[in-house]
C-alpha cells in the first residue's frame, strides 16, 4: 500500500474513530501508524541497499563487490530490525485488542475447567 492510501485509510479509520468519541482510540490508532511508517522507513531503505548491492554485482568492480559486504551486513541488521518492529507491532496489538474485550465485559477467560 503505497502512503496515499495508507494516508486515506488512516483517515477513515481516525474520524470513525474521533466520530464515535473515542478519543483514546485515535492515539492509539496514531501511534500504530508511527509505527508502521518507521517500519516503512527501514523497508524503504532496504530497497534502496538491495539496489545499491545488485549495481555493484553487476558491475564486476572488485572493489565495488567489497563495499558490497559492509551493504549486505546493514541489510542483514535492517531486517532484524524490521522482525522486531513487527513483533513489538503484534505483542502492542494483541495487548490492546484483549484490555478492549476485558473492558467491554467480553472477558477472555476460558471457563472449561469448571464441573
């Protein structure tokens, strides 16, 4: 989804949102999206590197494939980065998601141990 879009669905989802009255609901709904564009960010930057990497490869330049190293290294760090940043997304979402049904009076709570 290119930021257009993801700007326009954004706005739906906060005057929804801001609509209802639910103003805690739209900074959360704000801070997913940070979230989300500094995941972007680092993406954007990888596609960049990967480029940058396939250039050099293709150029056969001995030093070039060197510098290759240090690109494919950065890369390598960007994408852990990027498998935390979504983990961290998950486990803040997950969080959220279930202190809504508790607040909500849909309460998590397996009852199937009970005789």
């Amino acid at each position: 989804m290119d930021n257009a879009a993801s700007s326009k669905s954004h706005k739906r989802h906060q005057g929804s949102l801001t609509d209802s009255g639910e103003e805690g609901d739209s900074q959360l709904w704000a801070n997913f999206d940070k979230n989300f564009r500094q995941v972007q960010s680092v993406l954007d930057r990888n596609r960049a590197l990967i480029k940058q990497v396939d250039e050099n490869h293709q150029s056969r330049i001995p030093d070039n494939m060197v510098k290759n190293v240090a690109l494919i290294q950065e890369l390598n760090g960007n994408i852990s980065k990027v498998v935390s940043m979504y983990s961290d997304l998950s486990s803040n979402f997950s969080t959220v998601f279930h202190q809504g049904s508790n607040s909500k009076g849909g309460d998590a709570k397996s009852t199937s141990g009970e005789s």
